[in-house]
C-alpha cells in the first residue's frame, strides 16, 4: 500500500517514445516511494520533477541520490524543496548525473525531507505541537494489544491511532496513519519484529518503543532491537493487570518521541569479540563516569567496546533504562569489552579493569580511603551531583565525565566541581545526538572540555589516560 502523503496522482512517463516503451501512470503514489524505487533500482537515472510551474531534477546513481537542481539551488537544499512539493507529475529517464552534490543515504534524506515538510505544514494550521502525538500498537496478543492501550489512553496529546497484530500490518498501517511512534512486540507471526523494525527504519523512520518479555532469548532479541535502532525497551508484565507499573515510563518515552531526531540514528554494529580480557584487578587511579538517556543505549554500545582498557582505569556506566535490562546488557556488554562488565546492584570496589552498570533508579556516591575507592549506595533518590562532586574530591583530575544523549540531569553543580578539582568533561557533540536539548543545555554552561562524536571519544580518553 503506497503512502498518500506527499501527493494524489502522479503521472509517470516512462519514455518519450511509445512504440517501444510503456505510457502509464499510477494514483495515489508518494514521491518518496519513487525515490526508494529509483534507489533501489541502482542505475544511473534523472527524476524530472513538474509541480505548477515549477520543474526540478534528481539523479541517481549506484543506488543513492547524487545531485539535485532547482532553477539555481542545488545539492540537498534542491533536494529537500522538491519533496516538499504536495502534487505534479515526473518523467524517469537514463541519464548520467552531471556531478555528485549529495552524500547522504537516501533513507535519511527522506527523513529530513518529512522533518521539512511537517514544519513546512504550519502554514495549513496543523503543527506538530498542536495535535496529540499519535500512537501504533504492534503486537500480536488482543489482550497485550487493550493493556498497552488502557495504560496510555486518556493521557493529554496522546492518541492511539490503531493496532497492528504482525509486522506486516505494521509497515501498512504506517502508510496510513503515519504514527509518530511505534509499540513494538519482538516476536510475532507472519513477519517478525526485527524484520519489521529493519523496514521501518529504511521505509518510514520514527521511534520505536520494544514492549517484550525478557527471557535468556527474550534478552538477546531486546538488545539486538536496540541495537539496530530502538529508542527504549519496557518489559511485558506478565500480568496484564500490572501495567501501571510501567506507566510512567511509556508515556515518558512516547511525549519524548516528537522532539527526537531519528534521522541522526546509526544502528551499532556487532563489535568484534576481544581477544584478550582485563580482569578487575588493584585499585583504580583514574575514573570514567559515563552517563547517558534516551538513545544513550545505542552509543553505549558503540563506545565500550573501543575503549582500550588500562591496569589503572574502572569504568562506571548509568544509563537511563528499567531495571529489568541492566543484567542482561551488563552481560552483551562483558562480552565485546576488554574489560570485565558487572551489573552494579548495592554498590562495588573500583578497581581496574573492571566496568560497573547501573540504572538510574539509586543514589551513588564514592568512597574512598588509603586503600581505594568504592561506589556505596545512600539513602534517597538519585543525586548525580553528589555522585560527580564525592568521584572529583577521590580522583582530581584523574576523572573523567562522558555525557550521552538524552541525559535529563541537572547536573551543573557536579560537573562545576569536576571542573574545578581539574576532571575532563567530554560531551557528545549534539549533532550526532538522538536527544540534543539536554546536551545543548551543558554546552551552554561551557563546562565541557570536549565535545566529539561516539567514533572519537575513546581516542579522546585515551589521551587523557596517558
């Protein structure tokens, strides 16, 4: 089923010689989906584009967009106009393309252009910030399908626009109510949840919510989703009834959902298995703090893995996550580190060589004597300045602090004495961020040391190893 979106009819002209080729022409087909047939295709071609008295061009190449013109305008800019174009007609020919101006992959030139068009829609008075954000439940159980349901519904600007009971339901409906953000089941029939997950990510991009039961499989299945693209995972009650107990959470991910930018996702490649493994061993004389939210899982993922480990350096992740994931990415983890991956639970010795993981449901504060140094739990809620302020006056500038995307902290105060006891502050460079507000928050204190992408910043704390 084709996306209605972007235009009603489209004229498609295959050739200017209909002796020998095909004069056609297809209803109700959004320009977007030529554009993933052209791509798809990998031959060099030109889209010639007619919208009123407009007329603009995109050439192809190798499976991938390469140039576009409007009149003067070209490169992305072009590109991004002529999907904003709501109705016309093209004709595809054969052609080289005079020269490359776009490197993007097409699938996220098409999730900027929809970013584009969407903003481009206020003019109709519909804004993204004036309707409820719409919601597709995926999930082949009625009864899992009317609990997740029940447990959003009724909550202010969020609407539940339809069910999907396999993923291929799921790839239709998506077409046809163009839901903001997904419900994601990991395990159904007649197509899976991954499969779905991999489609929607090329096809239709938004975020996706994994509401599974986490078992040995269950967890592999959890953090493979994760990995290719996932926002956040909330378990499966067992009991349907008990929903409520993660509530707050999906309704905290799906207000999230509107302002993330999904275009900015890179799935995390599977990491190669290490080598050789660094086992905790004597007390560690310098620290990495790493915190990360929402999309903070995916880079976690990408980091670790790359992070030379040092007989003199621990390593404390906490990530925003439910309680339920800690063990089982604590253990996906362990096994493409160098170091030795722990779930963190009342509290641990900092030692090197040895990485701790934790959510962030409890208060951490560090400890430290002639002896070493230890994470010890206090009472209350989770304070990360007091976590930041105790781990500056044990290591000085022997700590380092690594902020993820998504991390919905006020942590200014924390990282004032991280500074001012001379720790290194790395942030991740807000570009790259699925969630960049809060990161823009920090930068504007002009706190950090650094700012890098995921790929750089284990050079950058190698660097600052030495």
């Amino acid at each position: 089923m084709m996306s209605v979106q972007m235009t009603q009819k489209i004229d498609i002209l295959l050739s200017e010689q209909p002796s020998k080729e095909f004069n056609g022409w297809i209803e109700g087909i959004a320009l977007a989906d030529i554009i993933q047939l052209c791509c798809l295709a990998g031959r060099k071609q030109v889209l010639t584009v007619r919208h009123n008295d407009l007329e603009g061009f995109i050439w192809f190449d190798s499976g991938a967009v390469v140039h576009a013109q409007v009149g003067d305008v070209i490169g992305q800019k072009a590109f991004y106009e002529i999907m904003c174009w709501g109705s016309g007609s093209f004709v595809l020919k054969k052609a080289s393309p005079p020269e490359a101006t776009i490197d993007v992959p097409w699938n996220f030139l098409l999730i900027e252009a929809l970013r584009i068009a969407d903003e481009r829609a206020k003019s109709n008075g519909l804004t993204m910030e004036s309707r409820a954000t719409k919601v597709l439940i995926v999930d082949d159980s009625p009864i899992v399908c009317k609990a997740i349901r029940n447990a959003i519904s009724g909550v202010k600007d969020i609407e539940v626009v339809a069910e999907a009971y396999n993923g291929r339901q799921a790839l239709e409906m998506l077409d046809i109510h163009q839901p903001d953000i997904l419900c994601l089941d990991v395990n159904m029939p007649v197509m899976s949840g991954d499969i779905a997950l991999m489609h929607i990510m090329v096809r239709s991009p938004c975020p996706v919510i994994i509401i599974s039961g986490l078992g040995v499989k269950g967890s592999k299945k959890v953090l493979e989703f994760l990995r290719l693209g996932a926002i956040d995972f909330v378990p499966k009650p067992q009991d349907p009834n008990s929903w409520d107990i993660y509530q707050q959470r999906l309704i905290k991910d799906i207000k999230k959902s509107r302002s993330l930018c999904i275009d900015r996702i890179r799935r995390a490649r599977l990491p190669k298995v290490p080598t050789t493994k660094l086992l905790p061993g004597l007390p560690a004389t310098r620290l990495v703090i790493i915190c990360g939210g929402i999309g903070g899982i995916l880079e976690i993922q990408k980091l670790l893995p790359s992070i030379l480990p040092l007989d003199s350096m621990s390593v404390v992740i906490l990530q925003d996550m439910v309680p339920d994931l800690v063990d089982p990415l604590a253990s996906f983890l362990d096994k493409y580190s160098a170091m030795t991956v722990s779930a963190l639970k009342a509290g641990g010795p900092l030692l090197s060589g040895q990485c701790w993981l934790a959510n962030w449901d409890r208060a951490w504060q560090v400890v430290a004597d002639r002896h070493g140094a230890a994470l010890s739990q206090n009472p209350g809620n989770f304070d990360p300045n007091k976590l930041l302020a105790t781990a500056a006056a044990a290591f000085g500038p022997r700590l380092c602090i690594v902020l993820l995307s998504g991390i919905e902290l006020e942590i200014e105060k924390g990282l004032k004495e991280v500074s001012k006891r001379s720790g290194k502050i790395i942030v991740q460079d807000p570009q790259t961020c699925l969630s960049p507000n809060s990161i823009d928050n920090i930068l504007r204190q002009e706190l950090e040391d650094e700012k890098a992408d995921i790929e750089s910043m284990s050079n950058l704390i190698a660097q600052w190893a030495v």
